[in-house]
C-alpha cells in the first residue's frame, strides 16, 4: 500500500515540476526583441556621453520574468544589461565599469528613453 502510495506521489510531483518548468521558459517573437532593442539603443544613446556603436549579445528571460537584453557598447569597450518593461522602458540597467559616464543632464534624473 506505502509502495503504491509512494509511486503516485512521486509521478504527480514529476509533472507538476514538469508542467512549471516549461511554464517559465518564455520565448519572444522577432518584434518584441527588435522593439526591446531598438529601445536599448535609444536609452543608451540619450543616457550616456560617447555611445557609437551598441552590439546586443543576448536577450532572454530573466530569472524574474522579466525582457533583458545584454551586449556591449564601442566596439566591445564596455557591457551593460538593461531590463526591458513591457511598454519598452528601460527598467533597470547595469553597467560595467568602463562603461562611459551619463550625461551631466542625467546624473539626478535620468534623461529618458
């Protein structure tokens, strides 16, 4: 009866696992990542004194849930990841520390998207 009892519980905890971890492994289609992109690009270069060039090298789901898009700016000078709102506000951001500095304008409040 222990063994049966045991089986059951078992195979109901291996598909509840299953069925949440698919759950979580959200995939975005080709126009939420160039929108998310584009409004990376736009942030940083509003944001940011000396941007030339961004490379985006990967967008994925967060361990949140949330759109992040990391890369690199100037050529592989410095990385940043931003989080990415639903309405393509930049959420948060974190940059590396060679990263170049914010404009005077946005060092209390930043610029903008």
């Amino acid at each position: 009866m222990w063994k049966f009892l045991f089986t059951v519980m078992l195979i109901i905890s291996i598909i509840l696992t299953g069925c949440n971890v698919d759950s979580t492994n959200q995939l975005y289609n080709e126009e939420t990542k160039e929108k998310a992109i584009e409004a990376v690009e736009k942030y940083l270069q509003n944001n940011f004194v000396g941007i030339t060039s961004v490379q985006v090298t990967d967008i994925y789901q967060s361990p949140m849930g949330g759109l992040t898009v990391d890369g690199n700016v100037n050529d592989g000078e410095a990385d940043f990841s931003a989080g990415v709102e639903s309405d393509y506000t930049i959420g948060s951001i974190g940059v590396s520390k060679e990263f170049p500095e914010r404009k005077e304008e946005c060092k209390e409040n930043t610029c903008g998207d």
